[in-house]
C-alpha cells in the first residue's frame, strides 16, 4: 500500500489532471487535515491520562491449552509494527509513544478504591456526572427558549391592551429565582473558571442579564420604573437566548447556523474599519456638494428645492450620500436635478457614486465572501477538534479499563485477568456502550494479543480497542482486498528476483579464477587517478563525498568541544557504515596478516588504520623528529618521497606518509643533529616507541622517532559534525567488532529504546577520541580525568556490545566501565549482539536490559531475551574484571588504583580495598548476568549446571552477592518449565540481605503449595518490601497462602500479593494471612477476585476489617 510519500506524489499528479479537479482538492484537503491532528495531538500528549503503553515487539510462542502462548517454548516471528498498530495513523501512535515513561517496578500500581474499579466507581461516577450536567444543560436551554417566547407574548399582550397581564409579574419573578441560582450554581462549580475558563465571555453576559433581571424586580414598583430608557433595557434580556449558541455548537445539525454567527461574529472585528472607511469617504464628499449647494439656496431661484433639501447642509449632504451608498435613495432622481451645476461638482458626484457603487460596494462583498470562507474552514477544525476530543476521551476510558484488566499491575493483561474481568456483567456493559462486541472472549484476546507474547500490553490494547470499536467498514474490506492484491503483486516480483538471481550466480559460477581477477585488478586501476597506490599493493582511497572537502579544511575542523561531548549520533554512525562501504570498495588490507578483509567484516582498527588517522592529521602537521647524522650513504628524504613506520611483526607497515617538507638542526657532522619530517599521512599512526619499528624511505632506515608531534589533530567525531553532542548512552565494546554488526546492534537499541535517530546518542572512543592526541585523552595517572570518565559519568547508561568470544570481558577498559555501571544502581545496563534466533538463518541483533524497557511488561521483556546466546552469558557469569588486558599495561595500574580509590597498589590497605571492590564488583556483575539468564536456564534445565560441566549453578551464583539489596525476576507464563523444584532452586539462591524481593508466577499452572512454602523459608529478617504474583496458579490453595503468611517478617513494610484465579485459596488462608500481617505494614494491596472470596482490596485496613 502507498505510504505517505506516495500518497503526496499521487495527489500531485492529480492536481495536474485538470480532468480530476474534485479528486484532488479532496485528497488535498485530507492530507491536510492530517497534518493538523498528527500537529495537534503533538500538543495534547501530555493532557492524555495513560500510565503505561507501548509494549515491544516480540515473538510469540506455540499455543497452550489457553488462548495465550508460553515465553519459553518455541516462537514464529512477532507481527513487530505490523497488525493493528501498523494501520492506527501516525498522529494516534505519536499521542501513544509520546507517553512512554519509564517503567515502574513490579508492584507499583497506583491503585484508588476499595475494590480496584476505577470503571466501575470513578469512571462510571463521571459518566453518570457527565450525564447530570447534560440533563442540567437541556433543561435550562428550554427555560431561555420559554422565556423568550413569553417575553413576546407579554409585550404583544401590553402593545395591544395597554396594560401588563397579571401572570407576568408571578412568570418574571420565577425566571429571575430560576436564572439566579442557575448562575449561583455555576459560580459554585466552575469557581475561576468561571472568570478566567474558555466560557467566560458567557457567563459575563448571564451576568449581566441576570442582574438586570434582579434590578427590575427590586424597582418593579419604584418610581424609576417610569423611565422609558431603563423600560427598554428590560428588553435586552431576551439576549439571554444567545446562550442557546453554546448548545447548538456541539451538534451538527445546526452546523450551517454557527457558520452563519460566527461569520457575524468575525466580521464585527472588520466592520469598525469599514465604518471609518465609508464614513471618510462620504464626509469629503459632502463637504465639495454642500459647498456647490448652499450658496443658491439663499437666493430665491426656481428648481432647486430637492438639491437644497438634500444638499443644503453639511449633515443633509451626509445623509443622502449615505443613503446612495445603501440604495436608501435612487441617485438618478438628484442627478436630473443637477442639470444646472457647474461641471466639477457633477463630476465628483459621479466620482462618489462610481467608488461607493462599484469599488466600495465589491470591497465589502468580497470581504463578506472570504470572511465566510474562513469561518467555514474554522467550523471544519472544530469539527476535527471534536473528534480528536472523542477519540481522546475513548483512549482514556480504554486506559482505565486495562488498568482494570491488569490485576497485579505489571502492565500486561493475562488470560487469567482477563477472564476475571469479564466475569463481571458490569464491565459487559461498559464495552458494549463504547460498541465493543466481546461475545468471543478467547477470539478477543487473540486479536487484541497482535505480536503473540500470550499478554496484552497497553499499547496493543489501546491499537486493538480503536481497530475494533464499532462494526466493519467498507474501507476495512477493501484495504483486506488491497493487501491480498499487493501480496500477490510481491510475491511475483519476489519469484522474479530470484529467477534473476539463479540466472546470475550461473554466469558467476562459470568464471575462473584468474579471470575473476584479472576483471578485478583492471576495475582497481581504472581509479587510479583518485587513489594512490603504495609499494605493499594496498590502496588509499580519498575521504568519502559525503564529508569531503578540500585538504587545507581539515585544519580549521578542530573545535574546542570537551571530549565527553563528542557523542555520535545514530544518523551520523548509520553515515559511517556508508562510508566504510564506500571507502573499501576495492577492498581494505589487515595490517597485521596483510590479507583483504571482506567489506561485512570491517572493524574498528581497520577503519582507524585505513580511514580515521590518516583523515583526522592535517596535511603538513605532523612531524617526526628523528636522529640525523649527515652520511654519504643515507640522504634527506625529498618531498613526496613516501615513508614508513616498518614494524617486523605485521605484514603492513604502522604507518605510512608523503613527505612534504624537511627541516635541519643542530650538527649534522655529529651525532646531535635533528632531523625532522613534515607529513601528509595515509596510513595508521607513527609512534615513538621502539616496539613499532624505525622509519625507512626507500633503503634508508633512519630509526625509531625522537619525537612524533600532530598539531590541530581532531576526532573523527568533529570531522563528521562541528556541534557539541552529550551522549544519552556509552559504548562499551571491542575494536574487533564488524562496524556493519555494531551500527546494527546500536540501531536495534535504539528501536527497542523508542529513540529517534537524533535523541539516540552514543559515546564511541574511536570516534570521540582525538586518536593523535591519546595521551591527552586518556589523562597521565588519574582516571578521572580521562575522556572514558567523563563520558560514563554523563551518560545514562552502558550500552555493552559483546562480539560472539565476548572479548570486551577480556579488556581492562571495557572492564573498567561495567564496573562504574554496575556500581551505579541509577546507571542502566543494555547488552546487545548479533546472533542467530530460533528458526531464523541471519543474524539479528539480541539485546539484554537490567532493567524493564519504557512501556514494557515483564512478560515482553522475558520473550525479548529468549534468544540471546548462552555462551556469552556464561561469559558474563565467569569474568573477573581484574583479569581484564590492556595494550598499555600502565593503563591497568591506573584503572586498578581506581577500583581501589588508592594511588599506591603497594600497599597492604590498598590491596584490600582492591580486593573488597573488586569481589564486590563481580558477585553483583555474576549475580546480575544470573537474574538475567534463569529464564533461559529455567525453560532447559541448566539451573544447577548452566555450563554443563556441573561447575555453574545459578542458584549459588545468585546467593554469593551478600551486598545485593533488591531483585525482581518474572516467570511468568513459563508453564511447563516453572514447576515445584525450580521455584525451591530460586528460593534457595535467594540472597541473604534483600530488603526489596519482587517474583512473578503469574499463569504458572503447576507450581503447588510446595513452592509457597520454599519461597516463605527463605525470607530474610531485613526484608521491607514483599511483590508475590501467583495470578491463574490454580493448583494453590489455603496451605500455600497460610505458609507465606507464617513466614511474614515482622519489619515488613510493604506487601503486594495477587492470587486472582487460584480457585483452591478460600476464607481459610485469608483469615490466616489477616491475622498474620505485620504490626508495622504501610502499604497493603492484594488481588483475590476468582477465589473463594471473590474481592480484592487496597488498603491494609480494609482487609483487616473484611
């Protein structure tokens, strides 16, 4: 189906066909309107009362005897933006999206009521007010609309009989008691609204009318009475029946009426100026006539009686032009008159009646005319404006029915939970009234679950309500017939393309090598004139065409922005995977086997040595400093002679250079003699270390460097973009990365994260990092003062991009950053690589997150994880931050002193603080990846032998982390998997010190009281806050519940526990937990509704009291 883009390029097309001028203008007008609700519901977004939203895209898992689908098992590929959410328009899923926050942990539902219907009491409370005033509104309008005809009736009954009826003093009376207290009331209710609200000018004139109503009654038989002036002003509370405007502009029946008052209304605002104008016009006018007038009417000629009457004087003059004007008098009858004036003032009389007729009179139809047309373009926006009102209205009402639906408020709708809720026939009713059809329960809860994760989250609930609301459409039926015509249309391309495919990858296939090659060696050459070729046969290619200028820029590109603000953004990094393409088409060299990489398998230390360092060292400003001693046998290199950093133990050399200048110094006949290099460098970097190799040029070795000095070096960061940029998260990998592998883990990131290419801000060493100036970057001894610091410390998380051998676990920097984020507990932790899902044969990018993502149910985030690699969370288990490699080993020093917050590692206290950080530091990193792996672990088996060399087991892992104070892990839905003996492996990794323990089991079938009580014996003393979901765990019964509230801290704050739809739980095991509950209990909230109570409370009193 088109998109938006064609959609305008068709309706341009249109507007050319003169032959389809209706068609165009429609689609015109429809795409404007568009614009105008996506720029409007922009603004509204955050009036809109929804607490939750937009679930991620999964994939779904087999059936279960349930119409929902187990995390654990097997899944076909999620609907991801597709279903219903793909068909909602762009300016409803902005309102949905816009309201993303972040999640709240399990259990924090704010929750109002005795009973958790806020449908039920709040929501139907306002309807049946909403109702009232309507009710109130109606009446009222039929007492104005009654008033006003008897105000008639009165004054034709006096007019005629010459007296007031005696009825209507008793009716007047009445009305003003009425209008009194109608204002009094609304006074009461709308408080300042009243003065400062949208109906202000309103209630101003009920004020004025009423009070005059109330001032005609108190001098009714008052001598003032008798003033003709104030009897008239009585008159002007028929002006009262404006009130009915307010009415008449919520129905559309009397749309063309508003059009007709409001184009009144705006050219009020218009017609002072015209006024001014006409006014203007005719006294210049009558000052000439009058002047060519008056002198013969104080003679006593014949004949000029009309023209003396109409332009004796001044205000006569006046008043017959203005009669012209408004066709009060016919102008033809004064000209027959006029026969004997002088010939200038018949001119100007015509001059006046030319403009007043023809120009004037035009002016102020065509004014009358486009004003019309703006009132009815403005009648339109507010029609717009209502539905937009309405469709807001049904969100929100659709928003408190999840919250409703959603009994442990974890932000996902189980089948259990949504079987309780419609149990109740009070909530038939309510969806049946928004023309929702829920005859079909289980068919209902199929469509709305769209990506299939067996939960309904908010956001497909919302999708799903607006898509179903009312019955199908024409338009519904022929978008089906649409998209089966243009799936038939693809699949017949697709079969093409592959046809075309097997066609080529023939003729390929029947090429000899050499051949191959030679057709590739003659494509490298046909560029020769743009590249330059060295004598090690590996070509330098020119800076890509999208950030290329001329070579002298390349001085002027450094900027003073501070090194954590050298972020990339995700466009800029999806700019640098182009550029990689482009740069390496002929194919880039490794540098230390020499071989050719293929294009996919580029990475950073490619790119740095072939593309980054030669482009970010302007040309002529680097130097090397080297030995010289003037010999017969070893001349100064000239200009454009190429050197090389040789180093013996890569096939490339370190860097390579074009010379292009040189400077003495010194005594060259001695041994202190200098000899310095001015550089254009084209590949790598030159160093003054012996371990990289000395400089040769030809034959000559003139040893290793002095000194190697880059003078207004810049980051690749500044040769892409020249504006500051704080990153939102920090990059953590290795430079062996394929950057195509690594640009698609960030944008995958920055998909699940609900991030625009320009908010998805990442901080990337390679890019941030002035690469000729690392010594600056990095700092001497302090840490703390280093690039890599100060960006962590700005940033709001870690980003960790893990390559399939996890090498980042093996680096002492990336080593170093885990550590800062883990001990951060503000500090988010996201893990993303590339690997292979089930059923799946390419690689797509799998993302770990600590914690839950914006608008994300526990529920998605466990189907989210489902296909990360094992391996590399046995990694993640196994690593020791402390074994981490650095290339400078002064860099591990630095980073262990920091770790230990000691300078000196030699001493005894050092060393334990070292030790106590570090082992710290790793049981909450093995503590953290085993919270993260248990489902995967659970649904196989591997709980107490992850690794399967019965070495791993989590529970131990879990339990090793002393320190940690808070854990949450969902479970839910893992059917077949979460059993008896797994939840007793889960209770006894408990760690010891929690003060916060949030488990969900929500639809867990076969876990018994067994489980109950595992859980109840391991909780500790300091335990504050208990979250338990048991939701649809059917086989749970008193016993189970009368454990868990045996085992009841007594410094227990908060309790949550949900138990909705165990049907085996009764009075029994909730006598027992109200009789157990802890003295010093804050906050209670529990969830029994299916059970043998069938109620669900909120507050600890109102469970005590039953």
């Amino acid at each position: 189906m088109p998109g938006p883009a064609e959609r305008r390029s068709i309706t341009k097309k249109w507007d050319e066909d003169s032959s389809l001028p209706t068609t165009a203008k429609l689609q015109e007008l429809l795409l404007e309107h568009e614009e105008r609700l996506k720029a409007h519901f922009e603004k509204l977004v955050d009036k809109l009362f929804l607490q939750q939203v937009l679930g991620d895209s999964t994939e779904h898992a087999g059936k279960l005897s349930s119409p929902v689908h187990q995390p654990g098992a097997d899944r076909i590929s999620s609907k991801s933006t597709k279903g219903y959410q793909a068909r909602v328009p762009n300016y409803v899923r902005q309102m949905v999206d816009g309201t993303l926050t972040k999640p709240a942990p399990l259990g924090n539902k704010v929750r109002t009521g005795s009973s958790i219907n806020s449908w039920s009491s709040i929501e139907h409370g306002a309807r049946r007010m909403k109702n009232f005033w309507l009710v109130y509104d109606v009446s009222i309008m039929l007492l104005i609309f009654v008033y006003a005809c008897l105000m008639g009736v009165n004054l034709q009954w006096t007019s005629s009989t010459g007296k007031e009826p005696q009825w209507a003093r008793h009716a007047e009376l009445a009305f003003c008691i009425v209008f009194s207290l109608d204002l009094m009331c609304r006074v009461g209710v709308e408080r300042l609204l009243f003065v400062f609200g949208p109906m202000r000018w309103w209630n101003l004139l009920d004020s004025v009318l009423v009070g005059m109503m109330v001032v005609s009654q108190i001098t009714q038989e008052s001598a003032i009475q008798s003033i003709s002036g104030l009897r008239t002003l009585r008159l002007l509370r028929v002006l009262r029946v404006m009130r009915l405007a307010r009415y008449f502009a919520k129905w559309p029946q009397f749309r063309q009426l508003r059009i007709l008052v409001a184009s009144i209304g705006e050219s009020l605002k218009v017609m002072v100026w015209l006024v001014l104008l006409a006014f203007s016009i005719i006294y210049i006018f009558s000052l000439i006539l009058t002047e060519g007038v008056w002198p013969s009417c104080h003679v006593e000629t014949g004949g000029q009686e009309l023209l003396c009457h109409r332009f004796g004087t001044l205000a006569s003059s006046m008043m017959t032009l203005f009669q012209i004007l408004y066709n009060g008098l016919l102008w033809g009858i004064l000209w027959d008159a006029m026969e004997h004036w002088d010939w200038f003032f018949l001119v100007a009389f015509l001059m006046y009646v030319s403009f007043s007729m023809i120009i004037l009179g035009n002016m102020m139809a065509s004014f009358l005319y486009s004003l019309q047309k703006k009132v009815s373009k403005k009648e339109k926006e507010n029609l717009i404006q209502s539905e937009i009102e309405s469709k807001e209205e049904f969100l929100q009402q659709m928003s408190a029915v999840f919250r409703d639906f959603d009994q442990n408020g974890n932000g996902a709708i189980s089948w259990t939970e949504f079987q309780i809720a419609l149990e109740d026939q009070r909530m038939h009713a309510f969806l049946s009234s928004l023309e929702l059809d829920i005859s079909d329960a289980i068919g209902l809860f199929q469509v709305l679950d769209s990506d299939g994760t067996g939960a309904i989250e908010h956001s497909e609930f919302l999708f799903g309500c607006l898509r179903l609301r009312g019955g199908a459409k024409a338009m519904d039926m022929v978008r089906v017939q649409m998209e089966q015509e243009w799936m038939h249309s693809a699949l017949l391309q697709m079969r093409s393309t592959l046809h075309d495919l097997h066609r080529i990858a023939t003729f390929e296939s029947r090429k000899t090598a050499s051949s191959d090659s030679n057709l590739r060696m003659d494509h490298a050459m046909s560029d020769a004139s743009e590249n330059e070729q060295s004598e090690w046969g590996v070509t330098s290619l020119a800076i890509p065409r999208l950030i290329d200028s001329s070579p002298m820029l390349n001085v002027e590109l450094r900027t003073q922005i501070p090194a954590e603000e050298r972020a990339v953004t995700l466009h800029e990094l999806k700019r640098i995977s182009s550029n990689v393409m482009l740069e390496s088409r002929h194919g880039w060299a490794d540098q230390r086997t020499g071989e050719r990489v293929p294009t996919a398998a580029l990475n950073l230390y490619h790119f740095s040595y072939h593309h980054i360092l030669p482009k970010t060292a302007p040309p002529g400003q680097l130097t090397l400093t080297l030995p010289w001693r003037a010999s017969g046998s070893v001349s100064i290199p000239r200009k454009g002679q190429q050197v090389h950093q040789v180093n013996e133990h890569a096939a490339l050399p370190n860097a390579s250079a074009f010379v292009t200048h040189t400077e003495v110094s010194g005594n060259s006949s001695e041994s202190d003699g200098t000899l310095k290099l001015h550089l254009r460098l084209t590949k790598g970097r030159f160093t003054s270390s012996p371990d990289d190799g000395s400089i040769c040029a030809d034959d000559s070795d003139f040893g290793v460097p002095i000194e190697v000095v880059c003078q207004n070096s810049f980051s690749y960061k500044e040769l892409l973009s020249s504006e500051p940029c704080r990153p939102a998260w920090y990059c953590s990998h290795w430079w062996g990365e394929p950057i195509v592998s690594f640009v698609n883990c960030c944008q995958r990131h920055a998909h699940l994260r609900h991030l625009e290419d320009s908010e998805a801000t990442y901080w990337v060493c390679g890019y941030a990092n002035r690469q000729h100036e690392l010594e600056l970057e990095i700092g001497a001894d302090d840490i703390m003062a280093s690039s890599f610091y100060r960006a962590l410390q700005v940033a709001s998380g870690l980003l960790l991009i893990l390559d399939k051998e996890a090498k980042p676990f093996s680096r002492i920097w990336c080593d170093y950053e885990l550590y800062a984020a883990i001990m951060d507990s503000d500090k988010e932790l996201d893990i993303v690589t590339m690997a292979t899902a089930s059923r799946r044969h390419q690689a797509t990018a799998q993302m770990l997150s600590k914690n839950l993502l914006a608008g994300e149910s526990a529920v998605a985030k466990s189907v989210r994880e489902q296909n990360f690699p094992l391996s590399l969370l046995q990694h993640g288990l196994q690593v020791c931050l402390e074994d981490g490699e650095a290339t400078v080993a002064k860099d591990k020093q630095t980073i262990l002193s920091a770790m230990a917050n000691h300078t000196d590692l030699t001493s005894d206290d050092a060393r334990r603080h070292l030790q106590e950080n570090l082992k710290r530091a790793n049981a909450t990193l093995h503590s953290t990846f085993a919270i993260l792996a248990w489902p995967q672990a659970m649904q196989r088996g591997l709980l107490q032998d992850f690794k399967q060399d019965g070495e791993l087991k989590l529970p131990e892992v879990l339990q090793a982390d002393a320190d940690r104070q808070s854990l949450e892990l969902s479970l839910a839905h893992f059917q077949d998997s979460c059993v008896d003996s797994a939840v007793k492996m889960l209770a006894s990794g408990l760690p010891p010190n929690l003060t916060e323990l949030r488990l969900s089991f929500e639809g867990c079938k076969r876990i018994t009281d067994a489980s109950l009580s595992s859980l109840g014996s391991r909780f500790g003393a300091n335990l504050k806050l208990l979250y338990l979901d048991f939701i649809g765990c059917s086989k749970l019964t008193d016993t189970g519940l009368i454990a868990v509230a045996s085992s009841l801290p007594a410094g227990l704050e908060e309790l949550e526990l949900h138990f909705a739809g165990c049907t085996g739980i009764g009075s029994a095991g909730v006598n027992s937990l109200r009789a157990k509950l802890p003295r010093g209990l804050q906050s209670f909230n529990a969830t029994f509704k299916g059970t043998g109570i069938n109620k669900n409370f909120s507050t600890k009193a109102e469970f005590v009291s039953g």
